[in-house]
C-alpha cells in the first residue's frame, strides 16, 4: 500500500482517502499525472465520488407569538436569546391565520414549534405536523401538547401578599372568562387571602367585557372600601382603574388595583400607572425552547407542564397605599418602608413614633398580623430577592444593600423565610 495524503494505491487501483479535500484536486492533478500515469490516473478521475458537504445540523425552530401581548413579546426575546446562545439554531416567523399554518409549517420543513397555542384549532395544526412541538400559552387548560408556561397560582399570591402589605383587608379579584390562567391566578389569589385572614371578593362582570364603567361598577362599586384590587392581567387592570376613575372612585385612597404582565405600554399609560405582578416572560420562552430541542433529540417529554415563578411587583401609583385607619401604626409602616434596608432597629423606629413598644406592637399586630419587626425581616427579604434576581452582585453585597449587614444573618433570615439559602434562590432564575 502506497499513501499520499490524499490517495491510497492498493493493488494497482487507487481509493480516495477521506483526507482528500476536493478544493485541491485541480491543484495536485498534474503532480500526480506526472507521478502514477495518464491512464490509472484518468480511470481514477473518472470513478471518484464528488465530495458533498456534510449533512447541516441547523435546527429549525418555528415561533408563533400574538405580538400585541407585552408577555409574548417577552416570550419571543427569549426565544432570540436561546438562538443566540446556540448558533446551531433558526428561527423562522409563523402566519396568524390558521388556514395557512399547516400548509407552511410542511413547506418549511421545521424540526421543532415553540408558540403561544392557545385555542384547540392550532393545538391540532402543530399536532398534525408530525414535529416536536412545546406550547407556551397558558390560556387553555386541557394538557395536550408539552408546556413551558407562568406560575399563574404564584402570581395571584404574590399579588394578594402586596395588597395585604399594604394593610387592606377587603381584597377582590377582577377574572377574565373561559381562560386557564385566570383560574389558577384567582385560585392563589383566594388561598393567600384566606390565609392572611382578609376577606375575598370576587368581581362578576368581566372587564374587558363590559360595555360601560358603570356596567362595570355594579360590582365594584359594591365593595366594602378601602378595596385592593387583583386584575387577572394588566390590561384587565386597566380597565377596572379607568373606569373607577370614570365615576369617582379614588385610586389608590379608596381602591388599590394590581395588575399582572408589568407590560409597560398597558402600565404606564393609564391615567395613575399601574402596579403589575412581574412575570418571566424571558425565561418562559428560553426554557420553551431547552425543552424543545431535548425533544427533538428524542427526549421524553415531562408529564406535567414546566412552571416559572413571577419575580415581584412593580410599584406604581395604582396601589401605593397604606390602608390603615390607625395614624400612629401608618406612621409606623411609612417609617419602616422607607428605612428598612438601612441599619434601623424597633427602638430608632420609636423615637418618631408616639408610642410605647408595647402598644406598637399590639396595634401592629391587631392590623396588619405581624410584629415591627417582622415587617422589617419581610421588607429586607423581599428587597434582597429582587436584588438576587435582577443584579450580577455578590451575595455578601446584597446582604449589605439589603440592611442585614452581613452574609450570615441575610442567609440565616433568607433560609428561614424562603426555605432556599441566597445563592439557591438566585440559581433558580440564571442559566
């Protein structure tokens, strides 16, 4: 056997190596006419395979996304984060109508479907394709494709939990009809009211709905008040605020209204700006797509849907109250919010609060059924998980900033209130 890099002669015939690189072929030809002979040489020519490239490894990833929505908009960055972190990856635009869907998913030849699928029509259509498909819709409740989707039960607590800081104890939630995640968000929503001993309402007209706000306010309007109010999304929330402000009610002095999405268009553009549970949008549609691509490996799908916890609320004027009837106490709690992450203690708090530390505290708890002192754990808790999730600083910088000081008192307090040290909380919303 004779080599050359490029050839092998056996037996008087000559085999392609597979170190041959057609791009030089033209190159060494008269070197190896020269070298082996005319004939041979021209027999070979003749009978050598073309190389081809090799087989793309793109995966082909089709999106469908309802755009208006300030959280699929968030779904769909990262979607184009993920495709960015894997060059592999393309992604290709879906049509809205669903009569041309089926016939351009078969034409595009896609490998796997990540959308918001959120009617039984276009459920059928990715299921029809016959490709790996993950859904990031929570509107329908029926489990048929897998899915990647809010913890909507978590952002009706986490929505409760902020109205009832602010001191209200009568709390309603404003539904939208027929969708899933207004359910689960209702669902949490009444748990962590119950448990906060407030009492729920419920509103029965649906507000994105109704015809007029005083339609509307047939059923807000007969709600105890001071009321805080849960939409099931912002732009439900917007509508109960505009239309409380359309016939005189004060918000936030006589009704508090929370959103969910934090979408800044809806927020921010309401007569008094909206607070808004935030959600992870981003991370919804960065983990639709790890999931897609385990399945198009072959992967088994998860049996239950992959829920992503909300991440806070956003402030704004909507629900930036205190709904207390006792001066003293609200004194107490303004203080307490503006000072909570400084190196404050319960006997700096007295020194502008008129009362002793006993009866503070027994007022304290007969209204909002915590001590002083735990609603400063709670406030610096809180303040230490946004900063955990939304900054690149240490932890032992975020006990600091957060007012415990040091890292062993914030990982003491953290692990006790969250059942995660710091760094545990932290891993649950970074790649």
């Amino acid at each position: 056997m004779m080599r050359d890099g490029f050839l092998e002669f056996t037996s008087g015939t000559f085999t392609a190596s597979p170190a041959f690189v057609f791009t030089e072929r033209r190159k060494r030809f008269a070197d190896l006419r020269e070298r082996f002979g005319a004939t041979k040489l021209w027999a070979f020519q003749s009978c050598l395979p073309v190389p081809r490239p090799k087989k793309s490894q793109t995966i082909v990833i089709a999106c469908q996304f309802a755009f208006e929505w300030g959280y699929f908009r968030a779904i769909a960055i990262g979607v184009s984060r993920f495709r960015r972190d894997h060059p592999n990856v393309r992604l290709v635009s879906l049509p809205e109508p669903i009569a041309e869907l089926e016939s351009v998913l078969r034409r595009m030849h896609v490998n796997g479907i990540v959308g918001a699928l959120s009617s039984p029509e276009l459920i059928e259509v990715a299921r029809g394709v016959g490709v790996p498909a993950v859904n990031v819709s929570n509107r329908v409740k029926k489990i048929v494709l897998p899915r990647v989707i809010t913890d909507d039960a978590a952002a009706g607590r986490l929505g409760a939990e902020h109205l009832l800081e602010r001191g209200l104890r009568d709390l309603a939630f404003a539904p939208f009809r027929h969708s899933a995640y207004s359910t689960e968000r209702e669902r949490g929503f009444h748990e962590a009211v119950e448990a906060g001993g407030a009492r729920f309402h419920r509103i029965q007209e649906d507000p994105r709905r109704a015809t007029t706000p005083e339609r509307m306010m047939r059923s807000i309007g007969a709600l105890p008040k001071p009321v805080g109010i849960l939409a099931c999304n912002d732009r439900c929330g917007r509508h109960v605020l505009e239309s409380c402000l359309e016939v005189g009610l004060r918000v936030p002095d006589e009704v508090a209204v929370l959103g969910v999405d934090d979408d800044p268009v809806e927020c921010e553009l309401t007569p008094v700006p909206l607070s808004s549970v935030r959600l992870q949008g981003e991370q919804v549609g960065y983990e639709a797509c790890r999931l897609l691509l385990r399945l198009i490996e072959g992967k088994a799908p998860p049996k239950l849907p992959i829920l992503i916890p909300p991440v806070g609320v956003t402030v704004r004027r909507s629900s930036d109250v205190i709904a207390v009837s006792d001066a003293a106490v609200a004194q107490a709690l303004r203080l307490i919010r503006e000072r909570a992450t400084e190196s404050m203690t319960i006997a700096s708090l007295l020194r502008d609060v008129p009362l002793s530390r006993r009866v503070l505290e027994t007022r304290f708890r007969e209204l909002l059924g915590r001590s002083p002192y735990a609603e400063v754990m709670r406030l610096r808790v809180q303040w230490a998980k946004q900063l955990l999730t939304e900054t690149n600083l240490r932890v032992s910088e975020v006990a600091e900033q957060s007012g415990f000081g040091e890292l062993r008192r914030l990982s003491v307090v953290f692990r006790a209130k969250t059942g995660l040290t710091p760094s545990e909380y932290r891993a649950q919303f970074r790649q």
